[in-house]
C-alpha cells in the first residue's frame, strides 16, 4: 500500500481509493504572522517584504496557490529548497513562509508553532491509497475537513 497525490503517475493495475483533496496554504512561524503578511479588517495580504520558501519538488506551488485565490506576489523574495520537509522546515525557523499543505501541517498549526492567516484553497490534485486490492471505504478513518 501507498499513499500519492495523483499528479504523478502509478500502476494502471493499482487499485485507488480517493482519501481527501489537496489544500494549500501559506504557513510561517506563529509569532512572524505581522512580519510576513498584511492584516487589515478581515483582508489578509502577503507583505512584498516578504520572502517565499520554495521547494523543487513543487516549484509551481507558490504560482497554482496564487492564481486560486488571486493573492499578488509581486516584490516579494523567494529561497528554494531541495525537499518539501525543509521549506517547512525552515518556515517553522522563521525563515519565510512556506506553501503547506493542510494534512501535513496541522499539527504544527494546532499546536500554535505555525500559523497560516490566509487559510486553505484545494489546488485541485488529491490523495489516494493505492493498493494491488480494492479497499472498501468504510475501512479508511475518516478525518475532519479542513477547517479554513
């Protein structure tokens, strides 16, 4: 058994079980909230200063997150590291802000060490179980939607 997001391809003979969406989001450390994004009202804005930890392993994540919300980037700085773990890493270092998807980082968002003031958007790819049988969905825990 394994669990993949379905933008990659697997087995034609695997059997997939859909788990959740994908939700992104940008995520810093709590306390960095003012430093990296504007909050005005209700109206939350990424600050040009700035800067956007990238991944190469999803270096388009940044761009999909901007074009579904409509949030601008423009001005801001960008550090790209060679996995996913370490951008999130290093945003929970203070390093910048980081895309986080929301399964991946909600323990750190509920135990206050991230925070993710713009919420959550579902970039449009899902998880999935894949396994050489069918597994019935009663099976599969079921978790709480995103709360965002």
């Amino acid at each position: 058994m394994a669990i993949r997001r379905n933008d990659v391809l697997w087995p034609a003979e695997a059997q997939a079980t859909f788990l959740f969406p994908e939700r992104v989001g940008p995520v810093c450390r709590a306390d960095l909230v003012d430093e990296f994004f504007e909050i005005s009202g209700t109206r939350v804005s990424i600050r040009e200063s700035a800067v956007l930890l990238h991944t190469k392993t999803r270096l388009d994540a940044w761009q999909t997150w901007s074009e579904l919300t409509g949030a601008s980037l423009t001005g801001c700085t960008s550090k790209t590291f060679e996995h996913f773990y370490f951008s999130l890493q290093a945003a929970a270092a203070g390093v910048g802000a980081a895309i986080g998807p929301w399964q991946l980082v909600r323990a750190e968002i509920e135990s206050g060490m991230l925070a993710a003031p713009m919420g959550f958007a579902e970039d449009g790819s899902g998880y999935y179980l894949l396994s050489t049988e069918i597994v019935e969905n009663s099976l599969i825990r079921k978790r709480p939607a995103n709360p965002s």
